[in-house]
C-alpha cells in the first residue's frame, strides 16, 4: 500500500505541468478535491483533536506548502533531494517517540538511497538559493514528522489526519492565490486537477493511512522515496521526454534499496 501511494503521489509532475495556474491554486485547489474524496471514503470521521491527529495533520498541511514554497524559491532538483534526506530524520525522531528501533538494514537502504538520489539530480543541481534551499530541507522535517505522527495513530484511525491536513492546505493556499493570478479553467486543466485532487491526493491519502498501521516509520518512509524514480517514468511514457543515463542508474540503485529492505522487514516479521 505504501508503494501504491508512492506511486500515485508520483504522477504529480505530469498533470502539473498541463496547468497553467501558480503553484498555490494548484495546492488548494488539489488539496480541496482530495478532502472531499476522504471526506466520501470516512462518511462519518472521528475526529477527536488528540495530539497525534493534529500533529499529524499540520505537518502534512506544513509539508505541501513547504515543498510549494521550496519549489518557487529554489530549484526542483534541490527541492526533491533536499525534502527526501527524510529517512534520516525520521530514523532519529521515530526512535524517540515510537521507540522503533532503526535496524541495519535500514541504514544501509538510507545509505544508497542517498547514493541513488546523488546519481539522479547530479546534473540537475546547482547553487539554487540558500532560503529555497532552507525551506526544503524543512520540509524533509515535516515530512518526517507526518509519518511518525501517522505511526502514533497505528491502533486508531490515522485518515482523519490526512482530512485536517488537505482542509489547511486548501485554506491557506486559496487565501494566498487571492492575491495572484486568477486561473484560467480550460477543459484540459480542469481534467488535470481533477486527477491531482481524487487520485494523486485523495486516494493515496487513504492507501497512506492504511500502509501506516502496518509498517514501522522509517520503513514507510524509505518507500515513499520511490515517488521521484516513478515521475520520469510517467513523464516518458505521456509526453515523451527520455529520462537521462543518470536518471535510470539513480533510480536503479533507489529501487533495488528499497525493495532489498522491504524484503528483509517481510522476512524478519514472518518469523
């Protein structure tokens, strides 16, 4: 469930890139659709205001304007690797507040991960802008913290988390987009943002807090790093545009991370 959302949050670039709007209409307006798609699958949500909820879901909220911020501030390349040193982070803050343990194999997938995403970006990195760059390396914070926060919830029910998350997300980043360019609504961008609210929010929100209960916090976020290998993928195979050799060597090297310690968790929860 973890790599289906990971998967499914993967397909963002391609359908952002056929919307002509700034970047903060798309978030609100994507993060307003997926609310209602939780909103549908939940019917009733149970939200109770505990510690983990909240947290959970202002970090998430945080997350999406954070990396929005980085994205304008800086470059994509920088933003992406900057926002997936998370592992790391959630290696350290998964041990104090869950107590879960961070075992060898994970630091060795955290290790090629860093490798693979080394590989991937390394012409596509530059100087950037130190703020930019600040902002996305707090956004691999508050990533971090959504999953250990999600994790807390593991005997509860972590979906009403990810609703708070997108009603934040959708408020601030509609406020800010009044005082931007209105978008124009074309049959090709509504369509677009129509399968960035439903499926690329909504249903992998749903998938996320399914996965979440199921797997420790590092190991979900380890997964999720499959989510930059998987955008070129869409983006060859619906507009045509060939990933480069390091693109194909870095997200080699991430796949076979991932799947290696995915497969070493399995085998080690079996007996």
């Amino acid at each position: 469930m973890m790599a289906a959302t990971a998967s499914l949050w993967s397909i963002a670039g391609v359908f952002i890139k056929v919307i002509d709007w700034n970047p903060f209409a798309i978030a609100g307006i994507r993060s307003f659709i997926a609310s209602l798609v939780i909103l549908a699958f939940l019917r009733n949500p149970k939200i109770n205001w505990s510690f983990p909820q909240v947290a959970a879901a202002v970090a998430n909220a945080v997350t999406m304007l954070l990396f929005v911020a980085a994205n304008k501030t800086t470059t994509a390349a920088n933003a992406i690797l900057l926002q997936y040193l998370a592992p790391v982070f959630t290696a350290f803050i998964g041990a104090v507040l869950l107590k879960e343990k961070t075992r060898i194999e994970h630091w060795v997938a955290i290790f090629f991960v860093a490798v693979g995403m080394t590989i991937m970006f390394a012409n596509k990195l530059d100087g950037g802008q130190l703020f930019g760059d600040a902002i996305a390396l707090t956004s691999a914070v508050t990533f971090s913290l959504y999953i250990v926060f999600m994790r807390m919830q593991k005997e509860g029910s972590p979906h009403e988390s990810n609703l708070l998350s997108q009603w934040i997300a959708a408020a601030v980043c509609l406020i800010v987009s009044l005082f931007l360019p209105m978008p124009q609504f074309t049959p090709k961008s509504v369509a677009a943002i129509l399968v960035l609210g439903t499926v690329q929010i909504g249903v992998a929100a749903i998938l996320m807090a399914y996965a979440i209960k199921r797997i420790s916090a590092v190991s979900a976020n380890l997964i999720a790093v499959i989510e930059p290998v998987l955008n070129p993928v869409w983006v060859f195979l619906v507009l045509g545009e060939y990933p480069g050799m390091n693109t194909i060597i870095g997200g080699t090297v991430i796949l076979f991370a991932v799947t290696g310690v995915s497969v070493i968790g399995a085998r080690r929860s079996m007996t």
